[in-house]
C-alpha cells in the first residue's frame, strides 16, 4: 500500500492535489538525498483538503530543482483519493491523522498498517526531525503543537511560532508516534485558502532543512505562549445543529468560530438549546473521561461555559465537526 521512490515524479512540481491520484496511485514516501544526514521528515496532505504543506513542498523541490538540498529530506504525501475531491477523507477511510501506532485504534487496519511501514522506515533512517503540516477549518493563529513537554521540542516549535500547544489527545496522530524516535512537531497553517499558509510552511521546512542540529536549551518564558489541551468536544451523533436554524436541537452562535484562542469568561453563551432534556455536548478529557459537566450548563436554554476557558479549532463546517469534534479546550501553562 505504500509507495516508495528515491527521485521526484514527473510533473510532481505542477500538479494540483486533486490530480495527484494520476500520478501516485497510492501513498508514496519520497527520499531525497542531501547534504547532511539524517533526514528531516516532512508530511503533509494527511487530510486531503488540507493543502498548504504539499504546496509549501512543491515550491520548495521548485527551488532545488537545480540544488542539492542542505539536508536530505523524506516526504510522505498521505491522502491522495480524499485529496482527489478535496475532503479531510473519504467515507470508507480512517483518518490518516488518528491510526498511527500506539493509537490502539484497529492496529489491522490498512491505514494503521501503512502508517507504521512509515515509521518504522523513518526508524531505519535515524529521522532528525519529523513536521507535519495541516490547516484548520476554522479561524485560528497560526501555532504548532508537540506532545512532550521537552526542551528540543519546544525548540522546532517557536521556529514556526510562539503559540505552542502541548497535547495527548487525540489519539492515534502522526506527531506522537514520531515522538518516539525524534523531536517531532506539527504545525497548523490556518486556512487553506490563505496564501500565507504556504509561505509560512515553506519558510520553516527551509528553516528545519538548514539547522546542522537542534538545540536542547530551555525556551525562555518571554519567547513562548504554551498552552496544554485539557478537553475535546464532540456533538453527540444523534443531536442535530445548526448555525443558522434556530429549530435545530442546537443552534451555535454564528460568529463561533471567531472564539478561537480568546479566553472566554465563565457565562460566556455558545449556542440556544432548543431540547433543553438532552446533552448537547461530550466533553472529555485527556484520560478519556466525560467532564461536560466540568465546562459547561444550560441556563435559560442556552449553552453557556461554566468556568474561564480558551478553545480552539472551532470550525462552522458540519462535516468536519461530526467526523473530527466541534473545538479543543485549552488551559494557559505558566513556565
């Protein structure tokens, strides 16, 4: 199931996502040799709508076409059929970004299967560094996230951004599984309609590709916002929404997504509950644990918090709340 070259296809460099499918007809893992050993790890496309990593990569193979990069690179283009119509995956499809080993999703899944030929590739090559690039639905800064709290870590971070997010959920994402064999990061690019996105991925794959090593120094406090998710919060299947309905069981305020990453007092309302007998939310917390209780009530039919917290993701887009989750709640980590 997984493709795997040591030169770069023809017409890899012009091609849209949406036309991959004609030249790779299977995820394929890209080996690129350069000046300094080992390679740094770079994927992208593991949702298939999420496009600004494989245009950072395409622009950046443009640059080398006639260079030895500064280090080898080994790039791994994930969901080809989903990017084929442009969604996160297709219907019949785990998610590329929540089957990778130590998930304890279905290890006998074919996606889980791939994912690990990867990793254990990358193993044999004594990766450097590992980046996985995304872009988010909603509106958000843009911010990188790691899954250990260790100084090298932080370190490929702030190189992408101040906003740092430390998490263990979900489960099953291509960072915490290179986390095992190399500091290993991912970054979020905001929308991918957004040019800046590309160019900010571009500039710090370039940045990563010219270090001659990491530095193991702490992060002085000054240089970083940390952040640690502490909650994910999901609709329940059978609880209708809506931004715009105010017959649906839930109707979200229509400017949601504009919360992102502002501290929102307890009381802040988030949506009118039509149903005031249900549940409208799951919320869980990094043990699994069911905690809506913790973060959130109905006041007069209305969905409002109950203490001071800070989401993120937030999206108004249906189909990426009920295949993924409606936002993450995060707390600030004084350091």
């Amino acid at each position: 199931m997984l493709n795997v070259i040591s030169h770069i296809p023809n017409g890899l460099l012009t091609t849209p996502p949406t036309e991959l499918f004609r030249l790779l007809d299977q995820p394929t893992l890209i080996h690129l040799t350069g000046q300094r050993e080992p390679p740094l790890f770079v994927s992208v496309l593991l949702h298939g709508n999420e496009t600004s990593g494989y245009y950072a990569v395409q622009e950046l193979l443009k640059k080398y076409q006639h260079a030895v990069l500064p280090r080898s690179l080994s790039i791994f283009i994930g969901n080809i059929a989903a990017a084929k119509f442009g969604k996160r995956r297709l219907d019949n499809q785990m998610d590329y970004n929540r089957i990778w080993p130590n998930s304890g999703y279905q290890p006998d899944a074919a996606e889980a299967r791939l994912m690990q030929q990867v990793l254990d590739e990358m193993r044999r090559r004594g990766v450097f560094v590992s980046i996985d690039i995304h872009n988010n639905t909603g509106l958000n800064p843009h911010y990188a996230c790691v899954n250990r709290m260790d100084n090298a870590f932080y370190q490929l971070a702030i190189l992408f951004s101040r906003t740092v997010i430390y998490f263990i959920r979900p489960e099953g994402v291509q960072s915490r599984a290179f986390a095992e064999i190399c500091p290993a990061v991912t970054v979020e690019c905001g929308k991918t309609e957004h040019r800046l996105g590309i160019t900010h991925a571009l500039e710090y794959i370039e940045s990563c590709l010219g270090l001659s090593e990491l530095p193991d120094r702490p992060v002085l406090k000054q240089d970083m916002d940390l952040f640690h998710t502490v909650a994910t919060v999901k609709v329940p299947p059978g609880v209708n929404f809506s931004f715009t309905e105010s017959t649906a069981d839930i109707c979200f305020r229509s400017d949601l997504e504009n919360l992102n990453f502002c501290e929102l007092p307890a009381g802040t309302g988030i949506a009118g509950i039509r149903r005031p007998d249900i549940k409208p939310l799951i919320v869980t917390d990094e043990d699994g644990n069911e905690v809506y209780e913790r973060f959130f009530h109905i006041n007069q039919h209305r969905l409002v918090t109950r203490c001071d917290i800070m989401p993120s993701m937030l999206t108004i887009e249906s189909d990426i709340i009920r295949k993924d989750c409606l936002c993450y709640l995060m707390e600030r980590v004084h350091f």
